[in-house]
C-alpha cells in the first residue's frame, strides 16, 4: 500500500549454482548443467561398478573392509573428480559439438581424474606407511624405488582406465543431450 504502481518488481538474474567451497576449488562458477551431468554420471558409474561388482562375486569381499565412512568418502572424492572433469570438458567444448570431439576431451578429463584419484590413495594409504618406515628405520632405497616403479605404472593404468571411463561418459552425455533434443523437439510438435 502506498507504492507506486510504476515500480517494476526487481526479477534475480539467472547465476549457476555456487558454493563457496565449490568456487574455490573449481575457480568460478559451477555451471547447473555441469552439477548434473557430473551427479548423472558419477551414478550411473558406481552403478555399472556394483552391478559388475555384484556379478563377479568381488562385492562381498569389498565391501566387507568397507564402513559407511569409508565408503561415503570415496564417493564424494569420486563425484568430486566427476565434477572437476564435467566442468573442465563443459568450459571447453558444448554437448552439442561432434561425439568425437566430446569422446576426446571426455578421455582427457578423464585420464586427468583416474591419476588424480590414484594420488589421492597414494597419499592416504602409502605416505603414512612410508613415513612410518623410515622412522622406524625399515624403508631402504631399494624399498623406495619399488614404490616408485610402482607408482609409475599405477598413472599409467589410472590414465587409461580414467581415460576409457571419461570417453565413454563423453559420447554417453552427448547422445543423451541428443535424445532429450529429440524427445523435446517431438513434444513441442516440430
């Protein structure tokens, strides 16, 4: 009462999602497009990883050494790689470009991650062996060495299976933006 009716009422400005945590870590903005994709490919990942799990028998061992903190952790780190890869192929390339192109960035994201995560459990489960060694006097160079051939090879298989999970997601993201052009041009009836 006793306002103008000339005043427009303001209308928010359109802003990706963000958190504070989130902008620093990526650098910027997260995209709400690229929040999705990672969250619909990460679970569709853990997914396909149970179920393979699950047929080969592996499951029960596995998640027998795992607790409920143990496994939360891990697939936050995994969603976290996943939204750090999305967000690195989406600033570079669109779902609307060529799946060759989204295939190759999509293996390079995802070559990116797959040495990322390998790091990460370097640093969790080796780091503090290591150190607990060498304190104690039982780590020798030879010991050291083979940790880092090791280590080595291990980038080299987290690349490539990193790599082969990211193109696969790649093509996979782009023909379901595809499909869902497809399925939204029908509904509007062109």
């Amino acid at each position: 009462m006793g306002e103008s009716s000339d005043r427009q009422p303001s209308r928010p400005t359109e802003t990706p999602v963000e958190s504070p945590t989130a902008s620093v870590a990526l650098g910027g903005r997260l995209s709400l497009s690229s929040w999705a994709l990672a969250t619909f490919d990460v679970a569709l990942f853990v997914l396909v990883a149970v179920l393979a799990g699950h047929a080969s028998g592996a499951l029960a061992d596995l998640l027998g050494g795992l607790n409920t903190l143990v496994g939360a952790a891990v697939f936050c780190v995994v969603w976290a790689l996943f939204v750090l890869a999305v967000r690195w192929v989406d600033s570079r390339v669109s779902l609307s470009d060529s799946l060759w192109t989204l295939a190759l960035h999509g293996f390079a994201a995802g070559a990116m991650a797959g040495v990322a995560f390998l790091l990460g459990l370097v640093v969790v489960l080796v780091v503090p062996a290591l150190a607990e060694g060498i304190a104690l006097g039982a780590a020798t160079l030879p010991a050291v060495g083979s940790i880092a051939l090791v280590l080595l090879i291990g980038v080299a298989v987290a690349s490539v299976v990193g790599g082969a999970v990211g193109l696969l997601v790649g093509v996979l993201d782009g023909l379901c933006f595809r499909l869902a052009g497809r399925v939204l041009a029908a509904a509007d009836g062109r």
